[in-house]
C-alpha cells in the first residue's frame, strides 16, 4: 500500500497486512506520517514537556479510563 506523509508529502509503501494499513484503509480519519516526522514531533513534544510550562489538558473522565 502507498501512503502519504501528511507533513512532509513523502511517499512510502507499507506492507497490506499491516495494522496501520488497515486502520488507513478503514478509518479516513486517521493520517499517514513518515518515521522522521513522527520522531521529529516527538523529540520537540518532549523538550516542550522538559520546560514544566507544557500543560496536557485532558478530561478528568477519559484520564480515569486509561
């Protein structure tokens, strides 16, 4: 399967028996994104979280639940 880095507009094949694959093919709402993409946002998300001022707002029901 061919799937687009919605960040970058890179071109990559995935494997069809996938779970990522078929979560693509079945749920449009989820997005496609490249490996270096995918580490880039983290590495930033975590320097955001080492600086004390990034704040997680989440429902207290959903935090319950996990």
């Amino acid at each position: 399967m061919r799937v687009k880095c919605v960040i970058c507009d890179k071109v990559e094949s995935i494997e069809d028996e996938t779970l990522m694959a078929k979560r693509l093919r079945n749920r449009p709402i989820h997005t496609y994104m490249c490996k270096e993409c995918y580490e880039r946002i983290e590495l930033n998300t975590n320097k955001r979280i080492a600086t004390g001022s990034f704040h997680l707002y989440r429902d207290k029901k959903t935090d319950d639940n996990w």
